[in-house]
C-alpha cells in the first residue's frame, strides 16, 4: 500500500481531525482502523467531500509528519 503521511492536525476536545498528503483509499469508511506510530485508532468520521481528511478520538498521540496505514475493520 501506498505510504500516506499525516500533513495537518486539528484538535478538538474529544476528537482528531487529521489531514493527510494522499487520498484515502476509497475502500475506507467510519469504523475501519487507521494504524499510526504502532497505534490502531478506529476512524471516527470521514467528509464526503475530501477524501484527504479523517477523524479518531485521540488527540495526543499523534503528530504531523508521521506514516498512516489504514485497514478495513
């Protein structure tokens, strides 16, 4: 699979919005898994509109330049 790097980050109280520098493979929805610095996070929303931005509910353990792989739940 493609490598997709973590480019942007925005953090909310309770959620993460990440954008990344690839599109997400389409085959990946709310639910699937995103795998981050050896950390599986659920994905928690995904915009319709932009296939580069994503959600999980942690905020701290993720940081901008890093490597996310993602796999269908």
């Amino acid at each position: 699979m493609k490598e997709i790097k973590i480019i942007n980050k925005f953090s909310a109280p309770k959620s993460t919005v990440l954008i990344t520098d690839e599109e997400l493979p389409e085959e990946i929805w709310i639910g699937d898994k995103a795998k981050i610095n050896d950390i599986t996070f659920t994905i928690t929303g995904v915009p319709i509109s932009d296939r580069n931005t994503f959600m999980v509910n942690e905020t701290d353990k993720i940081n901008v330049g890093q490597i996310v792989e993602f796999y269908k739940a």
